[in-house]
C-alpha cells in the first residue's frame, strides 16, 4: 500500500458488487450519483478524492464524457472550479461522519450536492437547481419591487381585514392623517381615525364591505384638500388608494365657470380612473397566483409516486436480504474468518436500508409540501407537524444552537397537515436566524407543548437576539423585516398568521431584546382519527392463507410473494382487468393486497366493479398507493373505508395484514361474469 493509496481493506469482489448494483439502480436516474475514495497522505490526511463510480447523469452534470471520471481525481478535473472547490466538504463530511449539503457552480448551472458518508468515501448526489433559483429570485425581486412602490408612490394606500384592523398603512396615508405608520399599523381603523366615524367616507367603506364590491368617491380631507377614493373587495379585506385631486377640483371650479360641457371632460376622466384602478386590481391578483409553483407542486406529487413504487420493493426487497443473511449469521461463529465478509454485507445492506428510508422520508415531506394548497381540515398531530418542521430546518439551526423537546400528552387538533408543518417551519427557520452562528453551547431551541381547555398550544422559543417591543408589533406585516436587502421577502411570518387563522387558531409573539423570542400557536382540539390501517398485534392465526396481489410493477408483486410466500399460497396478476378474470374462476382469498394507480384497470375501477358483482370480497381488500396526486384517486381514499397501506411499506405489515384477515366461514363463490 503507498503513502497515498489508504484504501480499507474490503474485499474487491463485495466491493465491485456493491458498485453494480449501485449502476444498475442508479443508470436510468435523472438524478447524478457517484462514489468517491478519500485519498491520504502518509500521515493519513485526506488530500483528494478519486471516483470509482458515477452514473451517466452525474457526468452530464459535470461535462464530462460517460467514462472520463473514474478512477480520476478531484484537482485533476477541476481544481478551481465546479466540484473541485468542494474538496474542504467533502473531507468533513468523511472526518465528521455526517451528511452534509450546498451548492456549487458548474459551468453556467447551479447544482446541489448532498454527500453522504461511507466508508472511508462518500456517496455524492448532485442535482441541477439553477431553474429554482431562479425562481426564487425572481420572487423576491417582485416583492421588493410592489414594496418599494407602495412606499414611493405619491398616493396614499391601506388595507383593512374583516375586523377593520389596518394591515398594511403606506407613509402617504399615515401622513394624511397626521399621524405615524407605527400609531395606526394593526389598529382598529376608526379608533385609529375617529374623526372617519360618521363621514362618507366611513359610509362607503362598510357598503363595500357589506356587499364585496368596489367604489370610487371623493372626499374632503381638510378645507381646501380633496382627495379621490378607490376602494375595493378582496376576500375579507377591503383595500383603498387615494390620490390628491386638489388641483383637478380646483380646474374643474374654473372650467364650470367658463365652460358648459365640462360635464363629458369628468366622465372621460373617471373613465381613465377605472382603468387605471382595475389596471392596479389585476397586477395586484398576478402578484398573488404563483403559477410555478403549483406546477411545482403537481410534479412533487407525480415524481413522489413514481419513486415510491420502485422504493417499495428496493426496501422490501432489502429487508427480506438482512433477515435471511442474520438467519445465515447465526449460523457461523464470531471468530470464523468467513463470517467477516458475511458481516460486512449485513452492514452495507443496513446502510441501504437506512439510505432507502430517507428518500422515503424526502418524497413525503415533497408531497406534503404539494398538497399545502388543499382546504381540506382534519385531525392532525402537533408532534408529528413539529418534527415534520424540524427536520426541513435543521439545516440550519444544526450548528447555531440545541434543539430541546418538552411535548405533553395532548389530544390531535383540527387543521391542515402540511400548512401547519410549513408555519413551523417558517417559525424555526425565523428562531434560526435569530440565533448568532459558532456558539452552539450557549444557545437553545425550545419546543414545546401543553393543553389549555379546548385548545392545544405549541411553543417554539429561541435564545436569540429578540426583538424590541416596537419590531415586535410589526413582526407580522407583509413585507416587513429587519434583515438585509435581498436575505428576506419579509412575508414569512405575515403567511404563517395567515395559514393559522385559516385553521381558526391564533399565532402570538413574545420578545424580550437580548434574552429570545417565543412563538406560540394555539390551535382547537379535536378527537384523534384512527389510523387507515393498525401494524399493532394481531392475533395469530396458525392456518395457511391464501393471498391474491394485484399490481402492474412486476418488481413489487415479486417481493410480495418472496416476503409472503414461505408461510402462505400467493397468487400474482399484473392489472385489474386479469385480476377480474381470476376472481370470475377463483375468489376464494383471505387477502387481497391491490394496487390503486394502474394503468389498465385502476384499483379504483376494481372496487366499483366488485361493489357491484361481489361486495363480501371488499373486506379482503388493502389498497396499496405511492401517493394519490390526481383528484379522483384523492376522492376515493377520503371515501371508501377500506384499509390502505402507503408505498413503501414495512414487511411485518404485511404480514400482519394476512395473518390478520377476517376469517372465512366457507369458501367464497367465484364472481358472476360480467354483462
């Protein structure tokens, strides 16, 4: 071995194929992978890294030809660009055995690294994020631009909500009053302004309101000032832009003198004044609607139930390769020199299994993110919804403070699942920024929870900086923020007060400048659903059962019958349509584990069928789905009680699913034939 060749001493024959079915799984993947070699010094440093694998899209992302990367090095590819500036992270990432994730520039791409460590190496993957970017940018430019506007335009500008509370005041219009921004912001508007109370213009505002229309009128502000109104519905808030028309009243008090048809010149003005009013109205409502984002979302949810068909049998599939290989460990003592290749692959398959149930973790974290715009409420746990939003943001409170759990027992509450994991995320993120980065000892990150009444309340506290009782005030008005130009929309916190009171709850701060910041929601409470299927204990039923699989994923019914087939008879068909025949011949089955998205004949199309030919047998039945992105399929699992089981799943369901089928009190007819 040479001073900087420090390879482990790994059987080459365990170690060439792990790296074939690593190309094997990975050569179809948009997605780049590859595999590289710490290379060290003779004092054992790491001084660069060599790749032994890489699938063909990540030699696309980084310009390289589909066999120009192995056994090749870091410096030698690019020393001072792309990849080649990552040395430092990945060194980390083997010296610290801890996953790490950034960006970095290739060529005119931007692209995201996740490595992730093995043995004595790393498993990188790199995806191309330079449209997201983008995208981001682009937004936050937007709202920096309609900020800066609201507050440049020589006219005066303010929202009200439903309660009439200002939530939004520009410098003009707190200056007609004659007060401050800070006097009247989240103020009741006419204890704000009493001397509004009884005017036209409080008049005008409340039919608006009343009926969800708009208006324009004039009003007086000051003996010689006059001012034009427009005010208009938007949902439950009524939003008014006002102008100075001094000058145009004073025109029109000369021309009425001196001219008969001034009358048509102001209706040709008030013309001009809808326009210009309705021209505000509809680029207001495009800065609302993101259509790329809901295109995002749809896609999330199509790309998470593709993965999550071919995850479910790499999972099974890897699952029922430990249990067999420990079954085979048991067998060879600890001291026998051939039981230490034996452990080594046990230990690498853990490693897989572990690697398979994080994608399965990000692909339902995406799909939760894409189904945030659903209005449906339901029973949600608080604890799951904190930890879904602990996981999105430990990126960055990793290295600025501890995080620390004091959960209570509380009962589930009314809400949307993914819309309060996204306000805790929104809030963790805000106490991560609040926190100075390099002195992890000294700072922490409290959640908490605890039942008041008929509410649930979730805290989450930070030592930070705090806020003075001033920014505290405005800590929820759009666009408001105190850090840099470009390091935040300010729209945050104003969208987490949103998504909560969207689900009847309150969203509450309190500060103290130098000692930290507590966030805390309240939310109603509502009794705990039960879950679609339980994986508790069943009882043991000793008898063989006879087990039907219908699935279109020739993979999956496979490992369906290897993890089912020693203890019970399992029969395969591929779709519903052959699923149909069989059942006209033979229906006599203690379980039916069916697929819900099929390409022929869906799982969907199976149940009306069956509901309408052979009802006993839906009781057999567990619907097995990777994700239902499109409305029917939705639909149906909010509508039909019949137990279901998400991709990928655990073998001890399944098998608990047989062993617990009701049981059959005589054999089950074949179904009638179809007309």
């Amino acid at each position: 071995m040479s001073a900087t060749d420090t390879r482990q001493d790994v059987p080459a024959s365990s170690a060439d194929a792990l790296l074939e079915a690593l190309d094997e799984a990975e050569r179809h993947d948009s997605e780049g992978c590859m595999v590289l070699r710490a290379v060290r010094d003779a004092s054992g440093a790491i001084i660069d890294f060599e790749w032994l694998w890489a699938n063909p899209a990540a030699t696309r992302a980084l310009g390289q030809g589909a066999d120009t990367l192995r056994g090749r090095r870091l410096r030698d590819l690019s020393p001072d660009a792309g990849l080649g500036t990552r040395l430092e992270v990945l060194r980390q990432v083997v010296e610290s055995g801890r996953p790490a994730a950034d960006n970095f520039s290739e060529g005119d791409a931007w692209l995201l690294g996740t490595a992730v460590p093995l043995r004595d190496g790393v498993l990188l993957r790199v995806r191309d994020v330079t449209s997201a970017l983008r995208v981001e940018e682009g937004l936050r430019d937007t709202l920096d631009w309609v900020r800066d506007v609201l507050e440049s335009t020589p006219e005066a500008f303010f929202t009200v909500d439903a309660e009439w509370r200002i939530t939004y005041v520009n410098r003009q219009a707190a200056e007609i009053t004659g007060r401050t921004q800070e006097q009247v912001f989240r103020r009741v508007l006419w204890q704000a302004c009493p001397e509004l109370i009884g005017t036209l213009f409080e008049r005008e505002l409340r039919r608006v309101a009343g009926e969800g229309s708009s208006t324009i009128f004039e009003v007086r502000t000051a003996p010689e000032r006059w001012h034009e109104v427009h005010a208009w519905c938007s949902g439950q808030n009524v939003s008014v832009f006002s102008r100075d028309i001094t000058g145009k009243k004073r025109a029109e008090a000369e021309r009425d003198a001196l001219l008969t048809r001034e009358h048509s010149g102001r209706l040709e003005a008030e013309a001009l004044v809808r326009e210009r009013t309705e021209e505000l109205v509809a680029a207001r409502e495009r800065l609302v609607q993101s259509e790329k984002l809901a295109m995002a979302g749809q896609l999330a949810e199509g790309v998470g139930h593709e993965i999550n068909n071919p995850l479910s049998y790499v999972s099974g599939n890897l699952q029922f390769a430990l249990e067999q290989l420990e079954q085979l460990e048991q067998l060879h003592p600890v001291k026998d020199a051939q039981a230490v290749p034996l452990s080594e692959a046990l230990e690498a398959l853990r490693e897989a299994r572990e690697g398979a149930e994080r994608i399965r973790v990000i692909v339902r974290d995406l799909q939760m993110f894409a189904r945030a715009d659903e209005p449906h409420l339901s029973a949600v746990d608080v604890h799951a919804a904190l930890e879904f939003g602990l996981a999105m943001a430990m990126p960055h409170l990793r290295y600025r403070a501890e995080v620390v759990r004091r959960y209570a027992q509380v009962p589930t509450v009314m809400a949307h699942e993914a819309r309060l994991g996204q306000v805790f995320l929104h809030l963790l993120v805000n106490a991560a920024q609040a926190i100075p980065e390099g002195d992890f000892n000294r700072h922490r990150v409290t959640l908490s929870t605890r039942v008041e009444g008929a509410w649930v309340v979730a805290e989450v506290a930070d030592t930070g900086h705090g806020m003075t009782p001033e920014v505290a005030e405005r800590a929820f008005e759009p666009f408001f923020t105190t850090r840099g130009v470009g390091e935040g929309s300010g729209l945050g916190l104003s969208t987490s007060l949103g998504m909560v009171r969207s689900m009847r709850g309150e969203l509450t701060v309190t500060s103290t400048p130098g000692a930290g910041t507590t966030f805390r929601v309240r939310l109603p409470v509502t009794k705990a659903l039960p879950d679609a299927v339980s994986t508790g204990a069943l009882a043991d039923v000793p008898a063989r059962k006879r087990v039907l699989v219908v699935d279109d994923e020739p993979q999956l019914a496979s490992l369906l019958r290897r993890l089912l087939g020693r203890q019970h008879e399992v029969v395969v068909t591929h779709s519903g349509r052959e699923a149909l025949a069989l059942l006209e011949r033979d229906a006599d089955f203690d379980r039916v584990f069916c697929d819900l998205m099929m390409a022929d004949v869906t799982g969907m199309d199976l149940h009306a069928e069956l509901s309408a030919r052979g009802p006993e047998l839906l009781s057999r039945f567990v619907f097995m789905t990777g994700g239902a992105f499109t409305e029917r399929a939705r639909a149906f699992l909010q509508s039909v009680p019949l137990p279901r089981i998400e991709k990928p799943f655990d073998p001890g369901t399944l098998r608990a699913l047989v062993e617990g089928a009701p049981p059959r009190a005589r054999a089950v007819e074949p179904l009638a034939r179809g007309g």
